[in-house]
C-alpha cells in the first residue's frame, strides 16, 4: 500500500529522471547542429576534389587515354562498412542500419568493419563476424581521427588479395524521418560519376597546369574524394542518431509529465486521507474524554 513517504520518494525519483532526460534533450539539439554544420562545411571540400578530378580526366580525354582505374584489384570480393552507435536511448537506430547492412552481406564480403558497439552487437547476434569496430567520437572534432583509422583500414582491406569493391551503410535523416538507411559506393568511383565530371567540363576557358604525376594526382584525389565522403557519412550518421534521440527524449518527457500528474494526485488524496484520518481520531478522543458515562 502505498504511503505518504513512498509518493514523496517517487516523486522525488521521477524529478531527477526529468532533469536527465531535459539535459539529453539539450545535449542532442547542439550536437544535431554541431554534426550538420560539419557535413555542410565538408560539402565545400567535396566541390574542390572533383574539380581536380575534372581537370585530370579531361587532360586524360585530351590524350586519348580511357578512364582511370580507381582500385587496384579485380576480384569478386567486397568490403561493408556500417556506422551505427555506441550508446542507447535512440530507438530503432541501430536495428534499422543493422537490417539494411544484412542485405548487403554475402558470401563475397571479405571484410566486415562496424562503427559502434551496439550496431556490431546485433550483426554478431545474426552470425556476422566482425572484422574491425571502430569506436564513435564524442564530438566534431574526432571525426577527422576516425575517418582517417578507417581509411587505412580499408588500405589493408584492399591490399593482395584485396578487394575491389567498397561501401558504406548508415543512417541520414530525411524530411520527418529520423533515421532512414543510405548505401554508398566508396570504391572504386563508379564510371557513371565519371563521365559526369566530364560532361560538366571546367567552370574557366582554360583547364589549370597540372605539375605533379598524373598517377600520383589522381591517388591522392581518390583518397581525399574517399576521405569527404567518409567524414559526410559519418557526420550525418551522428546527426540522424541524436535526432532519433531527442525524438526519444521529446516521448519520455511527455510520458514523465503524465506519470508526474498522476503522482501528484495520488500524493494529495493520500494527503487528504491522512488529514481526515487524523481530525477524526482527534475528534474521537475528544469525545471520548468529554462524555462522562465513558
């Protein structure tokens, strides 16, 4: 049965939760703001890498020569890699990346690298084995760290016998929906992107001098195109993962609102009850001293 202080203590409890949950709520509309300011700043970089590619493909087209090769390797073997997160209280978060990555996994994934605790503990909950989990950051400024740890991951992934076909799963948001799965081709560039920047051509009446070796320049612009790509992902991973949280926030402090109500009226009729309880035993033994007969 419950008592005056057992209310008074539920309530207390029920105060502290909302205190936390308002804290989470701030903490993922900063970061929600923080992670896309990040992707928008990073879409600027992206803009500059292709139109070195351009450059380099038109003065390739000029000589007569086809489209570079953007991997090294032509096997049948692929790699996947899904970011998901480290931490709860997000949802469906990382059972909706986790879905979408398992139908991309088959017999020709070579390697399988996870961003994220929680999203690799459900992949190995299906049977996947983890190749490499990489650990989220806890800020913008760790996301440059990360992309880089991936990138030599995916080096050594594509080293003898490699192999010749890299992507990425993770969540974005889109429009009202907070978590929506995307697919990314990371290697090779597909052709079709290609061509293209060839079609588009260069923006000025002349294409600049290129000084550095055209194999050297164009590995380093597949890895700078791999590198943005990677960081836009990752950025907008976070975004969705903390929108999905606040999201969940919005809900608890909805639902804590109500259940606080409805503490608040058990506590002031049990209050009254006391009350009543209380003047009628006064009331008793004044009676009871009063009458002479007793």
């Amino acid at each position: 049965m419950e008592t005056l202080e057992t209310l008074s203590e539920m309530l207390k409890t029920t105060g502290d939760i909302q205190s936390i949950v308002r804290t989470m709520k701030s903490l993922s509309a900063v970061s929600i703001r923080q992670y896309e300011q990040a992707e928008a700043a990073m879409s600027d970089y992206e803009q500059t890498i292709d139109l070195g590619l351009t450059a380099l493909l038109m003065k390739r087209r000029a000589r007569g020569l086809s489209l570079p090769k953007t991997t090294s390797k032509a096997t049948d073997e692929d790699a996947l890699i899904v970011i998901g997160s480290d931490r709860g209280l997000c949802g469906r978060y990382n059972e909706i990346v986790a879905q979408e990555a398992e139908t991309h996994l088959s017999g020709k994934t070579a390697a399988l690298g996870v961003v994220g605790a929680r999203t690799a503990t459900r992949l190995e909950a299906s049977a996947y084995q983890i190749d490499r989990l990489f650990l989220q950051p806890g800020s913008v400024a760790g996301l440059r760290t990360l992309v880089q740890s991936i990138i030599v991951e995916i080096e050594v992934w594509t080293r003898d016998p490699g192999v010749s076909h890299v992507r990425v799963v993770h969540n974005r948001r889109k429009g009202d929906a907070h978590a929506v799965p995307v697919v990314r081709d990371l290697l090779p560039i597909p052709e079709a992107y290609l061509h293209g920047l060839i079609s588009t051509g260069w923006p000025g009446p002349g294409l600049p001098f290129l000084r550095a070796d055209p194999d050297r320049l164009l590995s380093w612009l597949v890895r700078q195109r791999l590198f943005v790509l990677l960081y836009r992902s990752l950025a907008e991973a976070l975004a969705s993962e903390h929108a999905t949280r606040l999201s969940a926030m919005q809900n608890a402090e909805r639902n804590i609102e109500e259940r606080q109500e409805e503490l608040n009226s058990a506590y002031r009729r049990k209050r009254q009850e006391t009350i009543t309880r209380e003047l009628l035993d006064v009331v008793s033994g004044f009676e009871a001293v009063s009458d002479p007969e007793r």
